[in-house]
C-alpha cells in the first residue's frame, strides 16, 4: 500500500488558497453547486416508497438472494460457490472549497459502504464525475487534477486501485465512484443479528451538515454569524475538524467488526443518524427497538444548533442532520463493545462511543431517540494529531 504524500490535517489546517494553484482569490468551489454533500439526498421516507417498485421496501436479508436494496452494498451470491459480489455507488456534490480534499471525501464515502458490510479490502474502484459547466481552461484542470488526485490517494490508504469511470459535463460539479470487491462468505458481516440488551456504537461523532453550513456563512460574509452570534475561531476549527473526519477511512472499524461480532452495522450518511438507525433495526430478524440515548457532536455545532430559530438547526438533536463520509453505526454485545472502542481509538487515534441500545419490541421495528438524550460535546484533537 502507498501512503498519500500530502497529510490531509495540514491541508485542512493550511485551508485552500486558490490563488496558489493559477486560480481567481475569491474562487469557491461550492458555488458550483446549489447542495452539499450527502445532504443532497432525496428523502428517506420518499425513496423507501419509490423503491417498491423493484422490492417491497422490507429491507429484509435473504440468503439465497443477496442483500436486499434498502441497505449499504448489494451482496451477490456469484455462480462459484462461497464468493460474493459487493458492490456500491455513491455521488454527490462539493462541501468543502478543497478539490484535494473533496476527492479524499468522496472516495472514503464511497468505501464506507462496502465496510459497512465488514468488507475491509476493496479490488477495484470507478470514479464518477460531473464536471460543471462553468469550469473551464486553468479552472478545470486545476480542480479536476486536484479531485482525482485525492480520490486516488485515499483509494490507495484503501489497498485498491482505480481503474476506470465515466466523466460529463453537468450544471453543476457531480463527483463519485464505485467501490466493488469479490468477498469470501466469511468476509462480509450478516448485518441483520442485532438482540436485546446489545449496545449501539458509533465511530464518529455528528454535527457535519452545521459545521459545513456555518462556515459557509462564514467565508461567503450572508450576515448569519452576526445575527446568531456566533464564534468564528469556534466555527473554523470545528470546519477544520469534520472536513479531516470526513477523510478518514471506515476500514479499521469494517476490520474490527469481525474480532468483536458485530451482530449489525450500518454507515452514516446523508439520512443522519436516526434514519439510518431506523433502516438497519428494520432489516432485523428479532422484534427489536434501537433507542439512541447519547449523541456525540462535534464541540460548538450543538451551540450552532440551539440558537438556530427552532432550537434545532439543521435538525441536529432530532438526529436527522445529513452527515458525509460518517461513521460506522455498530449493534453489538456490551462486553465486545468496551474493547472494540479501545482498539479503533489506539488504531485510528480518535474515540468513539456506546450511544444507545436495542431492546426487544412488541411493535414495529426501528430506532428512537430517547426522551433523556444526552449530548456529549467532541473537542478536537487534530492539532495534537499534527504535532
């Protein structure tokens, strides 16, 4: 495996200066597009109904069949026995000014659903672009160079190569990929095993879609951060932060869900945190309830959030706040779950948390947010990762 030359903590430190790279001071990238990120995302509810029409919006796990379509991958039994296709797409569009850095994003998002199924190794990746049509001559060049040389940097912190893809024009700037890999049965986690009294753990802390908002605010002057009163040192460092989370592969939390028996997992993303809860604990064989009872959040996007004007910006406590390139969503035993948290901190070098349970139901399955939810602020610690 070759590693990236550039450390993606710098460059979200150093920030992007579009004049280093031939382009105008004033560029943004975002400006290409009127959405970010995984935000971009038609509704849950909307696209659960439309699906029907090649399933029947049951998300349940059939053996003989593959994996339905309601979760991350699609498994493929193939015609040689005990080997499976598992493949993925996923597009957005830019969050961050950052062309390096977005194609990190997006190759990472990418990935994270192959390791939500607990496949670490990935044997091929395609990457999708939609190159807006405004860009042109230097601009072009510049930030589509930029892109594809840090998709590829993170597909090689991945092990794999990419070998392929399809480029358009488009109104606005496209960028994705597909992930595929050929996995052994006992490669891929059954994500459908979750029992009563398991605990829910998490590998990234929330509050993605505030912290890419208010900078936005920030940078482009709308007046939001004065009629909020908000921080601007606060509002860039937790920038700074999310845009590294955001960069950081899901692959050895995927690698550990095999040494400690995740009974189920998920990624998440742009439904945020409760729908995608919601989608893994209706794809279970028992009768269960997954009740989310912490929510950890990047320091000061909870702040952001309340003095939004229906105390709930971006619905951040409701916990359907679009997230990109999130973390893993695990159910597992809570005597696996303190060691499982313990090795991906030591590996990785950022936490992660127990933030709720599953219990056994005698309703519908799905997820909830407790009534005593308690939030739990992430400090950042990025800086200490630098020196």
């Amino acid at each position: 495996m070759s590693a990236p030359a550039i450390s993606v903590i710098e460059r979200a430190l150093a920030g992007f200066k579009p004049e280093d790279h031939g382009l105008p001071a004033d560029f943004i990238l975002t400006k290409l597009t009127a959405m970010k990120g995984c935000g971009c995302k038609v509704p849950r509810e909307v696209l659960l109904e439309l699906l029907k029409t090649f399933d029947d919006g049951s998300m349940v796990i059939d053996n003989d069949a593959g994996v339905g379509i309601g979760l991350d991958s699609c498994v493929v039994p193939l015609r040689h026995k005990g080997l499976n296709l598992v493949q993925t797409t996923d597009f957005f569009y830019p969050l961050v000014d950052d062309p390096y850095l977005m194609g990190r994003i997006t190759a990472a998002n990418v990935l994270s659903d192959l390791y939500a199924m607990g496949v670490s190794e990935c044997d091929n990746m395609l990457m999708l672009l939609g190159v807006a049509v405004e860009l042109d001559g230097v601009a072009r060049d510049v930030i589509i160079g930029q892109f594809m040389q840090g998709f590829k940097d993170n597909a090689d912190m991945a092990g794999t190569k990419v070998r392929g893809g399809q480029t358009v024009r488009c109104p606005w700037l496209l960028l994705g990929g597909v992930a595929s890999s050929v996995a052994a049965d006992d490669e891929i986690i059954r994500v459908d095993q979750a029992k009563p009294g398991d605990v829910l753990v998490l590998t990234k802390p929330i509050g993605g879609q505030v912290a890419v908002n208010s900078y936005e605010w920030l940078k482009k002057k709308t007046g939001r951060v004065e009629e909020l009163g908000l921080d601007e040192c606060k509002i860039l460092k937790a920038f700074q932060q999310v845009t590294v989370q955001m960069c950081r592969l899901n692959r050895n939390a995927a690698k550990l869900l095999h040494k400690y028996q995740a009974h189920a997992s998920t990624d998440v993303t742009g439904f945020g945190m409760l729908g995608h809860a919601d989608n893994l604990a209706r794809a279970q064989k028992e009768q269960v309830q997954f009740v989310i009872d912490h929510l950890p959040i990047i320091e000061y996007m909870d702040e952001i959030a309340t003095k939004m004007p229906n105390g709930n910006g971006f619905n951040l406590f409701t916990g359907t706040s679009a997230e990109t390139s999130g973390g893993l969503l695990v159910a597992m035993s809570l005597e696996n779950a303190a060691e499982y948290i313990r090795e991906i901190e030591m590996l990785d070098g950022f936490p992660a948390w127990i933030i709720g349970r599953v219990e056994a139901t005698s309703g519908n399955r799905g997820a909830v947010i407790s009534p005593d939810l308690q939030i739990h602020s992430v400090a950042s610690s990025i800086h200490q990762q630098l020196n």
